[in-house]
C-alpha cells in the first residue's frame, strides 16, 4: 500500500486508555490509513519511531489564543508542547459576536482578564465580523497552524445586549434582553460555537475595577443560556465556566447541575485547597453523582502549581511600595536592570527597601526559583523555596531574591505557588476520573506567567518521575478523553480512518525549557515563550507542522464545527 507519510518502529499509545503496542501507523490523504505492520508498504515521508511513542495530538481544553491567533498561526508556545487542537473562547471572553462600536472594548476587556494588549489586538485581528460563525470563519482565514474549536463567551453577548450596566452587579437581564442574549448565544451554536463559557471569577475584573459580564447572572440567567445552548448545539453541548466557589459554592453548583439537567456538557476549571484533602472528596462525591443519566461534568486543572513569575522581566514584588524598584523595573532591558543592579548602593537600597515593604518570609514560602539551567527546576521535591535557600544562608529572602537575580544576569524567574500548592492533594484531584489536567492559559497572562507547557510538565514530571498516571492513562486524558468532552468527531486516538493529528515522542528526552521572555507581539509587547525536547514531530492533518520544536511552516490547521452530541 502507498501511504503519504509511514510513522515506523514506534510504541502506540492509542488513547483509549489502553495497553500500548509496537506498530507502524501510516497516514494518507490527512487521514490515518493503517496501523500495524507496513514494513512492505511505501510512502512519500517516513519518520523512524524506534524507541519513541506515538500518541494522537493533544487536546487542550483551555486557552485563550484568540487574540495570539491574529499574529502568530503557529500558535505559540502551545504548537512545541504536542497540541495539536486548541479550544479558544474560555472563561466568557470572546471576539463575537460583537458590533462595530463594542470593539475596543471586548479588546480591552481581554486585555484587563487575560493580560494581552488591547493595542495589539486591535492592529493583529481582522475584525471582519458581526456573529460569530463570521469571526470562526476569519480564523479560519488566518491558516492556523493548529486545529481550533470555539465557544462563544458571555462577555460578548451580555454586553452586546445590556451594555455598561452588564458589569452592575444585581443587574440582570429583562425579559427583551435575555431573548437576545439566548438568540445570541443560539446563532452562535448553529454558526460552528461547541458550546458557551462564563467567568463568575472575582479576579476577572474590567479595566474600572468592575467584574466581567457575566459574573452576576443569576441562575434565571444562566438556565436560559444553558437552554439556548442545546437548542443551538444539541444534547451535549459544551458549557465552560471559571467560577468563583470560595463564596458562591452551592450557587455555582446550582448551576451546574441546572447544565447538565439542560442536556449540556458541563466543563469547569478546578483544583484543591490546601488544608485537609482540599475538597477532593467533596469533588468525587460530586462527580460520581453528576455523571449519570447520561448527564455530563467535568473539571481541568494545573498541572503545576501556578501562580505569578517574578524577576525582572516583568513583576517584583517589591515595586508597588518602593521607590528604587520602581526606577528599576522603568529601565528599558533586562540588560540594563542587571547592570543597575550590581551598583552597591543600589543593590543595597534593593534589599532595604524591599524588606521594609512588608515580611517577605511569608510570601517566600510560596515561591521557588526556577534556576538557569535549560530545563527549569519546578521543584516537586518542596526543597526549594525562597524561604528555604535564604533560611540555609542566613539571609533575608529579600537579599537572596536580589543576588540570584544578579548572579544570574536577570535570566532566572521566580514562580509563586498560588494554585495547586499542596502537590498531594492537587495530585489526587488529578486521579478523579472526571478530571484532565489541562489549563495552561495559553495566549493569556503571557506577561507575569506561561503554563503552555501543561502537556510536557504532566508527561515528563507528573507521569515519567513522579507516577501520578500510567503514561497511558496520561495521554488519554489529554487526547481520547478531551475530545470526547467536547465532541471531537475522530479525533483523540489514533484509529484507521481517524483525522492524523499525531505525536512522535522521544518519551525519555521529553522535557520543559526554561522559559524567554519575548518581545514579539504587535507594538513590541512582551511575552514568555517556553519550548521543549523530545517532541521529534507534531502533526497535523498528515502534516509535520513542528520538528524538533521547531516550525516547518506547514499551517493545515482547522476549524472544527460540528461535533458529536450526546
């Protein structure tokens, strides 16, 4: 048989779930034409996978490359992590639908959410687009490197038909408003949308302090927007939502279950606290309830703690109270810092100022330097705090803060563990059956965080050294498990006639790099930007799109708009 491409020799991890098998996989016409034995068979391209694995693409169910998309088709740093198809359209922030007059403000509303400049996006999108099946239609104009999936975010459509007193809270819809809501949300179903999403998140805020639209509604609201999605999508439909459980929880599990009594597939962002089990009992209780009936719910999580990087790059957090950082962080390059730095007066003036703005023993409990060298240090052992090292030499934090950052010429960040901090109890949270370990943000808060390498730290970390999954079950629930939560048609494993988006590992190589901070986005605006090793090809469609974590050019990326329902 003549193939186009012959993936040869590799182990095949399916994602089912299933044992892997020794197998050449053959790819034709974008498609997967074979697996098994082809050593007689030919073709135009073939990759020797001995000793690699051989998973599908990955699925990443949380980004927000909406914006990044406009400048950068090959989507990174989330094409040098083993994505091959992205969801856009998180936590109710959107492009569409939107009128000409809500354009600056959806760009500076992502940008006050997600930390990408309204500048930017302005000058990097088309903005050729009123609904939107229009906007997915000027994605697909775009000749993404990767395959996108789109949901329509609450932000666009609240705002579209309440206006300013969206963001109020007790403001709800009256009944004219919420029909246009609901029709929105309805033609954005039927233009290609999976599903919906909404912040309810306190932290998401809009540029004058206010929070998001959407993160008011009340269960009136949300149940009618539930409805409408099924109506538009079908049983199965997905409803996203970033929530705010800390002071609303029985609320937001209201809701939740008004979704999946709606019919939709429920998809919300979790984790655990740090005291007790963190709620993951609470968690499994929940979802084991809620799966059943055919009803649907399920949670991503980090792989990683998360949180903010500090250094000098971005963010200290020391500048908001003293004067010498601040003049500082005001220095044009991370050049230019280092070398101011190394001034005694000044790096004296550094330390002093930023001990007297407040204990830093306790914030340094939570941060872990990522050292130099090519791959980071996370630091799973939880021997390498700030508070640790500086304990060790005597120091103040601060001043072991100041002279990492100057030993290391200002490449070394700092990653504060906001999320996730308690590895145990994130780790058994990860293990629930309804839970994919997914949410690296990608194309957001690329100023002060990049957790893009969500699939690479959960493989080479999470599976290979510390064995929270089999490497089975860990591509399965970044591949079979994704796709299947939001209706992927053959897609997320690698089955003959299946799409050929596929993974050729170098499992024992694979790793995370320590990560650059970029000047490349429209206007000059910063970035960190994180490749890897040991991906030796990512494809798509039956197309090398990366190769040794670097871009071939090919861009066969799709937007995907129908999908299986229920």
């Amino acid at each position: 048989m003549e193939h186009d491409l012959i993936i040869s020799g590799g182990t095949v991890v399916d994602g089912t779930g299933g044992p892997s098998i020794k197998a050449d996989v053959g790819v034709k016409a974008g498609l997967i034409s074979q697996i098994g034995d082809l050593s007689g068979d030919t073709a135009a391209e073939t990759i020797d996978a001995t000793d690699r694995v051989v998973s599908p693409g990955f699925v990443d169910l949380h980004t927000h490359l909406d914006a990044q998309i406009g400048w950068d088709p090959m989507m990174t740093s989330t094409s040098y992590h083993g994505v091959t198809t992205a969801l856009i359209g998180n936590c109710g922030v959107t492009f569409a639908p939107c009128g000409p007059k809500n354009r600056r403000y959806l760009a500076e509303l992502m940008e006050s959410v997600e930390d990408i400049a309204a500048d930017a996006i302005m000058d990097g999108l088309p903005w050729d687009w009123s609904s939107y099946g229009e906007y997915l239609d000027s994605v697909q104009a775009l000749k993404p490197a990767l395959n996108i999936v789109g949901l329509v975010g609450h932000s666009a459509v609240r705002y579209e038909a309440m206006g300013d007193r969206s963001m109020d809270e007790g403001e709800q819809p009256d009944d004219k408003e919420l029909a246009h809501i609901t029709k929105m949300v309805r033609e954005s179903m039927e233009g290609g949308a999976v599903g919906f999403s909404t912040s309810r998140f306190l932290q998401h805020t809009v540029p004058d302090g206010r929070c998001t639209p959407g993160t008011w509604a009340d269960l009136r609201e949300t149940k009618a927007i539930q409805e409408a999605v099924v109506a538009g999508g079908g049983v199965g439909a997905v409803y996203q939502s970033a929530n705010d459980m800390a002071t609303r929880y029985q609320t937001e599990l209201q809701m939740f279950r008004d979704g999946m009594d709606a019919g939709c597939q429920v998809l919300f962002s979790g984790g655990t606290g740090g005291e007790g089990d963190g709620g993951v009992g609470r968690w499994q209780e929940f979802f084991e309830a809620g799966n059943q009936g055919g009803k649907r719910i399920a949670s991503i999580c980090h792989t990683r703690p998360s949180g903010a990087f500090f250094g000098l790059a971005q963010l200290s957090p020391f500048t908001a109270k003293s004067p010498a950082w601040r003049e500082l962080m005001k220095l044009p390059t991370i050049a230019d810092r280092v070398a101011h730095m190394k001034k005694e007066y000044v790096r004296k003036a550094l330390i002093e100022e930023g001990i007297s703005a407040g204990d830093m023993r306790g914030l340094a409990r939570m941060i872990h330097p990522f050292g130099t060298d090519v791959t980071p240090d996370l630091d799973f052992d939880r021997k390498q705090s700030l508070a640790q090292l500086a304990e060790a030499e005597g120091r103040d934090p601060v001043e072991t803060y100041v002279d990492r950052l100057i030993a290391s010429e200002g490449r070394e960040y700092f990653n504060m563990w906001m999320f996730g901090g308690n590895l145990e109890n994130q780790w058994n949270y990860m293990r629930l059956p309804h839970v994919v370990p997914m949410l690296g943000d990608a194309g957001a808060h690329v100023g002060f965080f990049t957790d893009t390498d969500s699939p690479t730290v959960l493989l080479s970390e999470l599976t290979r050294k510390q064995g929270v999954y089999t490497l089975e079950e860990a591509i399965h629930r970044i591949t079979g498990k994704s796709a299947e939560i939001i209706g992927l048609k053959e897609r997320g494993q690698l089955q003959e006639g299946w799409h050929a988006d596929i993974n050729v590992i170098n499992y024992e190589k694979l790793g995370t790099r320590h990560a650059e901070y970029l000047n490349d986005f429209p206007h000059g605006g910063g970035r960190f930007s994180v490749k890897s090793t040991g991906y030796d090809a990512t494809i798509v469609a039956g197309n090398v799109v990366v190769r040794n974590c670097e871009h071939t050019g090919q861009r066969p990326g799709e937007v995907i708009r129908e999908f299986h329902r229920g």
